[in-house]
C-alpha cells in the first residue's frame, strides 16, 4: 500500500521562500509517495487514512489544518517542518502543542539558533529537533554582480519586510549613521528612515535583478530572524551578505557578521568592508560559492525531509506541566502573528474564502 503525504506548506508559483520550499518538496516526495496539497493556513482538518503521514507547517490560528488534523490519533508519522527562531518566545510558541505531538520537527534554522535550542525557552523540543539550512536554486538566482564598486562606492541593499523580527528599526540607526553610504530597501511594510524605498521588485524579472546588480552587499539586521533566505539568495546573485548573527547565519564561511545592537561597532564594520580591497570581496564571494554548491542545496534540503518521513523511529509526547503550557500560550498571544488579533482572523477568514470561492468556480465551469 502505498503512503499518503499530506503536505501543508505554500506553494505558489514566487521562486522565493517559502513556496520553493513546497514545491521543491512536493517534487521530491512525490516522485515515491502520493502527495496531497494543502495550504499553510487552510481551515479545517483531514482525517487519516490508511499509511498516511502529515507533514508542514502549522499555522499560528488554532483551527487551521494542521494543528486540528496533528491531533487526531491514526498518522503514520508527524512531521512538523517550519523555521526556528527563539529570539522571541511568542515566535514560536504556538508551535508547541504540535512539536510535543509530533514525531519530528524539521527546523528550518541557522546555525546560531541551533546551538542555543538546549538552553533555551524550547529545551523540551530538543529531543525532537532537527535542524535544516535553507536552500537556493542557482537557475533561479543567477549571477548578475560582476565587479564590484570601487572602495566608497558600495552600496548596501535589503531585501524584506519590516515585520519585527526583521529588526529594520536598527536598520534604520545603522543608516542614519553613516550617511555617505547608500542604503536601499526593496520590499513592503512601514517606511524606515533613512533607506531608501524601492518598493516590491519581482525577482524573477530581469529589470528587478538588474537593481541588484547595483549594489555590492546584502544587508539584514534582524534579531529572531531563523535564516533569512535573502542571504543565500544574495550570494547566488554575487553580492556579500551582512548579518546579524540573530539572522541565524554566525561565523560562516563567505558571510560578514555585524552586532546586534551595538550600532557604532556595526557602522565599523560596515566602513571597513566598504574601504576593502576587491580581492577581499572577492574571496568571499568565492566562499560563498563553495558554500552553495555543497550546502544550501535542494539536493540536500529533500532528502533530510524524504530521510525524515521515511523514517520508522519514533519520539513519544513530550509531557509538559499545565503552568508551562499556560505560558506558553500567553507569549503566543503577544505576537504581532497571533491568531488573535483581528486583523489576522479577517486575514486567515478572506484567504479561505477566496479559495472556497475560485473552487466553486471551476466546478460551475466544466471547461
């Protein structure tokens, strides 16, 4: 009999995170297992069959599929698979009932977060944490810097939102701080002052990657920030990434970290690679490289997943005081995410709808 895998996760037709990691992974399972879609913020829930296995991301609203469909008895397995930052204990919070339930959790997170999971606020977990580097697809992301500025030239570019997590207030300080420096931002959400706004680019297009190719570095600041994908990304394009080490990438190869916190000693460093020899860019563009070739593959990144729900060992529930548990879900009520909030609910209520909606459409219409 063959598995059935329900896989909550988006994925859309963007070449970015988080739809190519859905893709990229219904594709690779797929190619041994049925796989059936669903999306990450899916009201609802899915019984199981026979040999079924749920696999994703849960959703910060409670009545979303995966935290409704995680408790019932009769899955195979139980794969939780969603970034990891502890920064913020509201974050993450939410997550808790699932992970406890589940028989993994793939977590999608840097190396700085990973090495703190045992003496952090979810040490509970770490019997079932696996953590997972990202990934990058070099057909999608090509190379598009050649050389770079010449020293007192360089422009700085970042790439998000200004959610916070992504911390774009010391962004801001940085750039007031050193104001001979170009600093750019391309992306949505409030204004920072002093970055300059590009506003949304697609990068998919050859006019938005042309922009970049007008900046030497990516800088991203933030302060529980998993593994930004942005940073792999930039490096594919040929630019240096610039990161906190709460952006989850610390002292890695082909990557320049700056404090958090500490805007003089970040505008510092952010001086010193401006004034750098161009070998010494280019050196860590070359690490950069090796790095992406052998590392943040998808290569790698599917088959931790395949090995994963694949697998026959199982982790029981982690058994968790009531009072802990209350904490838990108070932190998660405090997050700028949390289900809560009205704007949220009106959010997660249209997005179905529309669904349900553009369904309804396509059963009317035989053609």
């Amino acid at each position: 009999m063959s598995t059935t895998i329900h896989l909550v996760y988006p994925s859309g037709p963007a070449i970015s995170c988080p739809d190519a990691i859905g893709r990229n992974v219904a594709e690779r399972l797929g190619r041994r297992h049925r796989v059936i879609h669903h999306e990450w913020d899916a009201l609802g829930l899915v019984r199981p069959g026979p040999d079924a296995i749920l696999l994703g991301h849960p959703h910060p609203a409670p009545w979303t599929l995966f935290r409704m469909s995680s408790r019932l008895p009769g899955w195979k397995r139980i794969v939780v698979m969603c970034p990891y930052a502890s920064g913020s204990v509201g974050q993450v919070a939410f997550l808790d009932g699932a992970v406890r339930r589940a028989d993994r959790y793939l977590a999608i997170t840097g190396p700085y977060w990973a090495r703190r999971v045992a003496a952090g606020p979810f040490s509970h977990w770490s019997s079932k944490i696996e953590p997972m580097d990202l990934a990058v697809s070099r057909r999608d992301f090509p190379r598009v810097k050649g050389a770079f500025e010449r020293p007192g030239r360089r422009r700085f570019l970042y790439i998000g939102n200004t959610s916070a997590p992504k911390n774009t207030g010391y962004l801001s300080a940085i750039a007031r701080a050193m104001p001979e420096a170009e600093v750019a931002w391309a992306g949505t959400g409030r204004s920072v002052e002093g970055v300059r706004p590009l506003g949304q680019l697609d990068f998919a297009k050859p006019a938005a990657r042309e922009v970049v190719a007008g900046f030497d570095f990516l800088l991203t600041v933030g302060s529980s920030d998993a593994n930004p994908a942005t940073v792999l990304e930039a490096m594919a394009w040929g630019l240096v990434p610039i990161c906190t080490p709460q952006s989850g990438y610390e002292d890695e190869p082909g990557i320049v970290n700056v404090p958090l916190g500490d805007v003089a000693a970040a505008v510092r460093v952010l001086r010193d690679v401006q004034l750098a020899p161009a070998e010494r860019l280019e050196a860590l563009r070359a690490a950069g490289d090796e790095q992406l070739g052998s590392r943040f593959t998808w290569d790698r990144f599917n088959a931790q997943v395949e090995v994963a729900v694949e697998s026959r060992e199982s982790r029981k529930r982690i058994p968790l005081s009531w009072k802990r548990r209350a904490r838990l879900a108070m932190a998660s009520t405090g997050d700028p995410h949390s289900a809560l909030r009205p704007a949220n609910a009106l959010g997660l209520l249209r997005s179905n709808l529309a669904r349900w909606s553009a369904r309804s459409g396509r059963m009317k219409d035989p053609s």
